[in-house]
C-alpha cells in the first residue's frame, strides 16, 4: 500500500481598505492595498485513492499598494474588506485572485429626502457613530441629482479674471484675512449638539448642514445656507429661504455640494453654469456667493472641474471658492493644495467647507495644531470647516467637545 505527500502552494489576495476620508463624505476615496499572502497546503493520498487537504499554512505576504478609487453603490452598511482565498488544490499548483477596485458603499439616508427617481442623504454617517440627518423645516436638503453632462475635458482657459465679484462680498471678505477674524465654522446634521461650539475662547463663528433651512442654532453662530444642487427639492423653494435668511443675517450663500462627484450633487459645470445663473446671481450684491465646493479628486474632478465651470460661468458673480480636502494627514500637502486652489479659482478667498485629516485622535490632533495657524493667518482662507460636528469626531458625546473639537474650536 503506497502513501504519497506532496504540498501544495496556493494564493489568495486580502484586499485592504483604507479610508481617505471617514464615510460621511460626498467625495470619499478609498486607498486599496493589495496584500498577497502565499500558503502551503499538504495533501495526502489515501490508500482507497482518495486524498485529504490539511490545514493550510501561510508562509509569506507581500504588499502592493494602491491608488485612491471611487464608487458608489447604495447601501446600508459601511464597506468591509474583502477577503478572497484560492480553494485547496489537489495537484501542484498556485491559484490567487484579484478584486480589481474597493468599493466604497453610502448609507440610505435616515430621513424623508428625496427626488422623482431617487433618495440621498447630504453625508452618510461615520463609521464611529451614526449621525442622524437633520431634515429642514421647509424644503428637502441634499438630494443626489439625476446625472447631467460631467465632462472630462480639462480646460486650458485662464479662469476667474472675469468673474464678477459682489459688492456685499468685499465688505465680508475682507474682514476675514486677519489672524484676528473667526474663520472656523462647523458642518453639522444636528443643530441640538452645537452649544460647546460658543461658549469661553472658541473661536467657531458659523454653521452650515447641506441644506438651506435649520432648526434653531446656538447663539452666536452664523447660519449659512446651501443650494446643494438642482434637483427640484433644492430649488423649489430655495429664492424664497434665501432671502429669509439674509433677512434673518446669514451673509453668505454656499453653491453646490460637490458637482465633480456622482455620488453628491454630480453636477457637470455647463449645467452648474446655468443653474448658477438661475438661483444664486439673483443674490450678488446681497450675499458673499461662494462657488460649488469640489472635492481634491483628480481630473476631471477637483480643481478641473472648478476651472472649467469659472471658464463656463464667466459673467456670474462669485465672491469666493469652495473646497473639500481628504488625503491622510499631511499638513503640508494640505497647505500646497489650499495653494493650488486658491490660485485655480483665480485668487478668490477660499472657504473650506470640508477637510478632515486620517489616523489616531493625536495624529489628526497635530494635523490641526499645525494647520490652523496656517489658516487663520492666511489671506487666501476666508473660512474653514473641520468636518464634522458629530459623535466620535470633533464632540464626544453630546454636546461634550472631544479632543479634537476642543483643538478646533480654541487652538490659537
């Protein structure tokens, strides 16, 4: 009777995902690694012929690095890793697999928004907490438009010379170029927890949600409304909420949410361009009027996307340009990219709606104890928005600041 041992080395890929930035975002990138892990798997013959598969052992890993991927994909739970291992092999071979991209999964959203064909939330939630989304008292907010035209042309225009700039934009732009002025503000889904925002030293002075109505917010914050795109929802009533809220002494008007991302309000910019025209240049001379907020995406997105639209919307009026910021902790890519931008939107003041650093509470707590002198002292940066006021980012519990919402909110 003849026993025979062979071993058998198989495959498998772990694919690990890293976030860019937390699940609540609109433009969200996913970092993917792949981690090759080779095993060895000794089968034996037995003697009615048949062979049993032991345990397999791993015996080496290598690591190949990824670039940042979008996708969306509607769900109810955050993405996961995904895991996928060759089966046992009976003859002497190798097998492996490949997940080609992450996918990176939105969550439903947790209140009654809505368009003709489908639903979304401004921001989905955290991945340590769940935030619930604040539904306006008047109009829906944030819904994802039905694609338009996103093109993918870059442009090669020399952008913004033209562009109109408010005469209510100048009086509040330049009040915020000192280091003295309140720059910070807070992107919020409920107004109830901004009350640690106010008191003491802080220096947080706005508040604004994806949308263009609010609950009552603390006082001494200054709420700013959103036209987040140009679904119905958003555009119904919003000539009609704007004008409430100037009355009501908001001085500034944010565009679009991320237009360059199909998973907010993709928007291409010749449609950004004339919808602009339509809803917000009703308000120059009335409101600062702050451009769509990009992502940091590449082209066609980010600050191509941004170029394009000021080339396509040279006789509108706006008073500065939107940005969002995800890529790790980098505090001086951060500053070479505020850079990048401010001179994309042709030098107008920048707000900063969005930006938000990757790693452990001190990593991203340093983050900010280096860049928040950078920004309160720079004439580029109007205002900033460290994203967000939620449970597990910059509040503990509650209304309590964590860490991080303590550095934000006095860091000076």
């Amino acid at each position: 009777m003849r026993y025979s041992n062979f071993a058998v080395l198989a495959s498998s890929l772990l694919v690990k995902e890293v976030f860019a930035a937390p699940v609540q975002e609109r433009a969200v990138y996913l970092d993917t690694d792949i981690v090759m892990v080779t095993e060895e798997v000794t089968v034996t013959e037995m003697p009615d012929g048949s062979y049993v598969t032991g345990v397999a052992q791993a015996i080496g890993t290598g690591t190949i690095d990824g670039t940042p991927v979008l996708q969306t994909e509607s769900a109810s739970a955050a993405p996961s890793a995904t895991f996928t291992k060759a089966a046992p092999a009976t003859t002497s071979s190798a097998s492996s697999s490949l997940s080609s991209q992450a996918v990176f999964i939105q969550q439903t959203p947790a209140t009654n928004i809505h368009t003709a064909s489908s639903s979304a939330a401004p921001k989905p939630s955290t991945t340590s907490t769940s935030a619930v989304v604040e539904a306006p008292k008047s109009t829906s907010v944030a819904p994802v438009v039905t694609p338009t035209t996103l093109s993918t042309k870059a442009s090669t225009t020399p952008v913004a010379a033209t562009t109109k700039t408010s005469s209510a934009a100048t009086v509040a732009t330049s009040t915020t170029s000192s280091s003295s002025s309140k720059k910070r503000g807070l992107a919020y889904n409920d107004a109830s927890l901004l009350s640690g925002f106010v008191s003491g030293s802080s220096q947080v002075s706005w508040a604004y949600n994806w949308g263009s109505t609010t609950s009552s917010i603390a006082s001494g914050l200054e709420y700013i409304p959103m036209l987040w795109g140009l679904g119905s929802d958003n555009t119904a009533t919003w000539s009609t909420v704007a004008t409430e809220a100037i009355a009501s002494g908001s001085t500034a008007l944010l565009g679009f949410n991320e237009p360059d991302y199909s998973g907010q309000s993709n928007i291409g910019y010749a449609d950004a361009a004339t919808g602009w025209g339509e809803y917000m240049e009703p308000f120059a001379g009335k409101a600062t009027l702050v451009s769509p907020a990009v992502t940091n995406g590449g082209s066609p997105m980010g600050l191509t996307w941004l170029e394009n639209f000021i080339a396509s919307c040279s006789s509108c009026t706006i008073d500065a340009v939107a940005i969002h910021w995800y890529n790790g902790g980098d505090a001086a890519a951060f500053k070479t990219y505020v850079a990048d931008a401010y001179a994309a939107g042709g030098n107008k003041p920048l707000w900063i709606t969005e930006f938000q650093a990757s790693g452990t509470t001190d990593e991203q707590n340093s983050f900010l104890e280096e860049v928040i002198p950078f920004l309160d002292s720079s004439d580029m940066v109007a205002k900033y928005a460290y994203f967000m006021a939620s449970d597990g980012i910059l509040l503990s519990s509650g209304t309590t600041l964590s860490t991080l919402g303590n550095t934000f909110a006095t860091f000076v």
